[in-house]
C-alpha cells in the first residue's frame, strides 16, 4: 500500500502512461482479434520499436536542456553511411568480424564529431538549439548526399544483418540493445552526477552557473550523448534494411519530439524521465502498428498520433490546473505572487 | 547615417551584396533583370509565409503547422475551383478564411490550454496533413479553370502580380505591427509576457490573433503557390515551416521572442532565395549545394550571437566606466 502511495505521488505521470499504454494494447487486440497477439506481430513491433526509442532518447536529453535535436535523423543517417562504407571496404570483406567491430566504431566517431559540432556552438558560441540543428541537419545531409550520391549502399556482410534481424536466446537483438541503452541512460540521467547537472541546466543555466557548474561542458556532452544514441538507431535501422541512405527515418524528427513531450519531458527543459519516454514510444509504436494492422491507412495513424498528443498535453494542463487551484485554496497571497 | 549602419538589417543587406556581386562575378546571368525578377517570383510564397511567421517568433512563439495548412487551404481553394468553378473572390476568401480558422485553433490551444506553441502545432500539424493526404490521397489537382490561370500570369509594370502581392501583404504586417495596438502588444509580450499582461495588454487575445493571422498568411500564400505553378500538389509543402523559420530567423528575429521586423524578414528571404539561385547559376554540383547551405545558416546564427554579446560586453563596460 506504502508503495503504491510512494509510486502515486512520485511517478503519477509514468502511471498515467502505463495506464493509457495498457488501454490502448486492449483496444488494438480487440480491434483486429487473432493477428494482434500473434508471436509474429509482437516480434515485428519488438524489432521496429527500438530505432525509434534510440532516436527518442537522444532527443529526450537534448530537450531536458530546454534544447532540441532536429538533425538527429540526419546524425543517425550519416553515421549509417559510415559504417556503411566501412562494411563494404576490402578489410571487411577479408575480416568480416573486426570490419563489423570497426564499422560500429566508424559509426560512433562520426556521431560524436556530430555531436561535438552541434554542442560547441550550442554550449560555447551560445545559438539558440533549434537554429543550430536546423542548420546542422541541413549540413549533415549535405554531407551524406554527397557520400552516397543521393543512393543507397547495399551489400553488407550476412553477420552484419544480424544486428537488425537476429535473436538472442529469442528476443530480437535490437531489442536488447534498446534495453541496454535504456538502462544507461537512466543510470547517466537519472542516478550520475552529469545527469543532475543536464536537470539543473534545463531549469534554469544562468543559476546553475553561477553555482559554479560548468554549464557549457554540461551541454556540450548533451549533444554527444544525443548524436551517440541516434547513430545506435542507425546501426539498427542501416542492418534492418540491409543498406545505407539519406532519407532514411527522417519522419522519427517529428515523431520523437512528440514521444518525449508524450512521456511527460517539458518541451521548456528540467522535467522528465526516461521511463516516461520509453512509455511512450510503446504508445506511439503500438498504436501505429495495431491501426495498421486493423487496415487503418498511414494518414490516419498521423492523425491519431496528433490527436493523442495535443488530448494528453491538456488532460495534463487540466491537472496542474487543479491542482495549483487546490493549493492556492484559502492563499490570496500567493495568487496575487503568482500572477 | 551611423544609425543605418548600426542596424541589424544593414549586416544582413551588406552579405546580400557581397554575395550578388561574387555571384555576378561567376555568372552574369544572376544580375538580369528577369533572372531577378524570376527569383523574387519564385520566393514569394515563403515571403509571405515569412511574413505570418514573423509576429509568432516576435511573440516568442513557433508554428510548425504553416506547411500544414498551405497544403489544406490550397487543396480546398482547389478543389472549390474545379469543382464549382467560382471566382477570385471566393478563392482568396476560402483560402484565407481556412488558414485563419487553422490558425485560430493553434491560437486558443497556445492561450487558453497553455501547451507550448512547438508542441501544440507539431500536433495540429500532423492532424492537418494527415487529413490532406486521406482526402487527397496525395493526388494532384489539374485542370484548373482559365480564369484563374490567366489570373497567375498577369503582370503589372513588368512585374508579376504576385511580387505586388508581397510587398502589398508586407507593407500591411508593417503597419499593423509598428502602428497598431495589437502590433505594439505583439512586441510586449514577446519581451516579457508577465510585463505585457500587467501594462493591460490581453494577452490570451494577442496570441490568437497572431496564430491568426499566420495561418491566414499561409492561406494567401497558398493561392499564390497554385496560381504561379497552375496545379495542386499537397506533397510539395513537407518541410516548408523550417525554411520558413531559418529565413525569418536569418532577417534578424530572434527565436527567444521580442525582436524582429518586417524589412529584415524580407532581407532574409532574399538572403536565402540568392543562395539558392546563385548555386545554381554558379554550377555548384547539387550534392555540394546543401552543405554550403547548412555551414551558411549555423555561420549566420552564430555570427548575429556573437555580435550581440560584444554589443552586450561594450555596454557593460560603459556603465562600469560611468
């Protein structure tokens, strides 16, 4: 009973969360009987699920700062390409198991050369977020349109495939590196001491600095993170489809963002958590998949999905309307201070 | 004279010139009168999209969903056209009178239900084109009537009547912000809307308005784009708000609300719409054409930033000398 209180008062957001993801698994079983909770369909969405999850984390810490991530598709795409190249390169094709080692490494170094230039002139020169990605994103397309020609790469070792396809011990290997991505964000995030600086700086920069927090390393290592967790979703995505593009994911920019303000992250920066994030990336996934698989087009899945959005964010406003209304019963005093 | 060159717009019209004449320099062809006009023609319709943009970055506000809504005003001036025929009139009315409606529901969503402009009109966003392609199905609308497409070729003085719808629309959102109450409020509340609310202003009202008159900007714009390219493609709006945004952004308005101005916007749709001809017409190849484009859009932020904060540092040291 204890608990249940403690989890009320502390978690009621990812509650709330659980509640509609719950609802919304019965709703979709009921909707099309018999092919919903087939083995097959659940392991499709455990498959799809985590590229989208990935790219919706690394968006996650970029908004935590109060910031945005909009060429994250891009990042997950171009550090794709890379371990593109690198798979397809005559020592991979000599050593297939160090060239995978090495294309996962190539993947990483481009996403963190991302990161490092979305972060430094976020951090150090001082641009607002969303223009610096928005000009980043149009720069690292550039420069995967220019690596690939405006074509897709193919032809990737079969060993390679099994990063995107494969199971392990039955559960699909994308799965588990969702999973293991879940548990070290929530341990940088939410148990790390950068992690309590990323909350601090999206509450408020000018006083966590001014209580001598390097604010700026702070959110330089924020964009890393974000480009590391989107070039995790490019390996997936790259070995799911069994080639490399440009254009590839590009609708999980939206998506994503949505996702994180779903999970409860304020857009404005110093709330959230991953487990509100993770939950509602299952939403979106299932939601998506079940009306797909009901015959719905992919229309009214962009309409659903908006709808969710905007109803969650104000059944939310509603509550935190009441309840300020029922703490400010009885406090002029406060009110007139609020206003 | 010191006043012009300490302006912001003058840094902006400083880049555009250096650029046209680097860009005269490679090819001749980009000073012609009718290339430039064929520019200026060609950028209309962010223009004035530019233009219901600006009073929302002013207000500290986004909208997302402007690409959204030129796609549902063009499709359904559209299919009015071809269905019922009508006349200019009626067009423009639907046109502008569906973006408004569009507009005013991000409106009240952002004031009365308090969701951040940016979320809300990511939602409305998808909702709306979700809505296009279920109606649409993503298919072009043709055969328009003649009336309308002899409308899109009229030309006034040499110039296309869609560059004199511009600068007309520009010199309204002019006055209406510099010399209108609800202008000036649009500038308070971008400032601080805490302030604004407290010297009178309502604000709620102020917010609805300028979603409003956004989406109303993005109606026009959308018979526009149909009258100059004589079809309907609800496809070919994706990913038009950002180019939008960057261009409004680049003229000077800053995203944090309370700055920006109707020349400076216009400067920073030429600024972009220069780029891209001049790449063109300079022979970049089409895969170099986006990175030069990315790398100019961060240098250009960055530069505007980094000016700013000197600005601030000589203030600062002013006042300690004093």
């Amino acid at each position: 009973m204890k608990l249940l209180q403690k989890l009320r008062s502390k978690h009621s957001n990812e509650l709330i969360l659980l509640v509609i993801l719950v609802g919304v698994v019965l709703l979709m079983g009921i909707l099309s009987p018999g092919k919903f909770y087939t083995k097959n369909n659940l392991l499709t969405m455990a498959a799809q699920m985590p590229e989208f999850g990935l790219i919706a984390l690394g968006m996650m810490v970029a908004i935590l700062t109060g910031g945005i991530n909009l060429s994250i598709t891009n990042v997950a795409t171009l550090s794709g390409i890379a371990a593109a190249f690198t798979l397809l390169s005559d020592f991979t094709q000599n050593y297939p198991g160090p060239g995978i080692v090495l294309a996962v490494v190539s993947s990483l170094i481009v996403a963190i050369l991302t990161g490092l230039f979305n972060g430094v002139f976020v951090a150090y020169v001082g641009v607002a977020a969303m223009l610096v990605t928005l000009g980043s994103m149009t720069l690292f397309e550039g420069i995967g349109l220019n690596l690939t020609k405006g074509g897709s790469i193919a032809g990737f070792p079969p060993s390679f495939m099994k990063l995107g396809n494969g199971n392990l011990l039955g559960i699909p290997v994308p799965l588990l590196i969702y999973l293991a991505a879940i548990i070290v964000s929530y341990f940088m995030l939410e148990r790390s001491n950068w992690g309590v600086k990323v909350y601090m700086t999206g509450c408020n920069e000018v006083a966590t600095r001014f209580s001598g927090i390097n604010t700026r390393r702070t959110l330089l290592k924020v964009y890393v993170f974000s480009s590391v967790m989107a070039s995790l979703g490019g390996l997936v995505m790259i070995s799911r489809y069994n080639s490399a593009k440009v254009d590839y994911g590009s609708s999980y920019m939206m998506q994503s963002v949505a996702a994180v303000v779903l999970g409860g992250t304020s857009i404005n920066g110093g709330h959230g958590t991953v487990l509100g994030t993770v939950i509602a990336v299952a939403i979106i996934q299932v939601t998506s998949t079940g009306l797909n698989l009901y015959g719905a087009e992919r229309y009214d899945i962009d309409i659903i999905t908006g709808c969710i959005l905007v109803g969650v964010l104000t059944i939310r406003f509603m509550n935190a309307k009441r309840q300020s209304a029922k703490l400010l019963k009885g406090g002029g005093a406060a009110q007139r201070a609020n206003v | 004279m010191s006043r012009i060159l300490k302006k912001k717009e003058f840094g902006i019209f400083l880049v555009i010139l250096v650029l046209s004449s680097i860009l005269t320099m490679i090819n001749r062809v980009f000073i012609r009168p009718d290339n430039l006009i064929d520019v200026a023609k060609g950028n209309v319709v962010p223009g004035i999209m530019a233009l219901g943009m600006l009073p929302v970055l002013i207000s500290g506000g986004i909208d997302l969903s402007v690409s959204s809504t030129i796609a549902l005003s063009s499709v359904i001036a559209g299919k009015i056209m071809v269905n019922y025929g009508g006349n200019l009139f009626v067009v423009l009315l639907v046109s502008l009178g569906v973006g408004a409606a569009v507009g005013a529901l991000n409106g009240i969503i952002i004031a009365k239900l308090k969701i951040p402009p940016i979320v809300a009109t990511l939602g409305t966003m998808s909702i709306i084109l979700g809505f296009v392609m279920k109606y649409t199905n993503g298919d072009w609308i043709t055969n328009l009537p003649e009336w309308f497409k002899s409308f899109g070729v009229i030309k006034v003085a040499g110039l296309p009547i869609q560059v004199l719808i511009l600068v007309l629309a520009g010199a309204v959102t002019w006055f209406a912000l510099n010399y209108t109450l609800t202008g000036r409020g649009i500038y308070a509340v971008g400032g601080s809307p805490s302030s604004a609310l407290r010297v009178g202003y309502n604000v709620d009202r102020i917010q609805v308005f300028i979603y409003t008159f956004c989406g109303a900007m993005a109606g026009l714009a959308g018979v526009i784009h149909t009258s100059i390219v004589q079809q309907v493609d609800p496809n070919t709006f994706n990913g038009m708000e950002l180019k939008v945004i960057i261009s409004v952004v680049i003229g000077g308005a800053s995203t944090m609300g309370g700055i920006g101005t109707v020349l400076g916007t216009f400067l920073g749709v030429a600024l972009m719409a220069i780029l891209n001809n001049g790449l063109v017409l300079a022979k970049v190849p089409t895969f170099w054409q986006k990175i030069v484009m990315g790398l100019i859009i961060v240098f250009a932020v960055s530069f505007d930033v980094i000016n700013r904060k000197r600005e601030k540092a000589k203030l600062e040291r002013v006042d300690v000398e004093e």
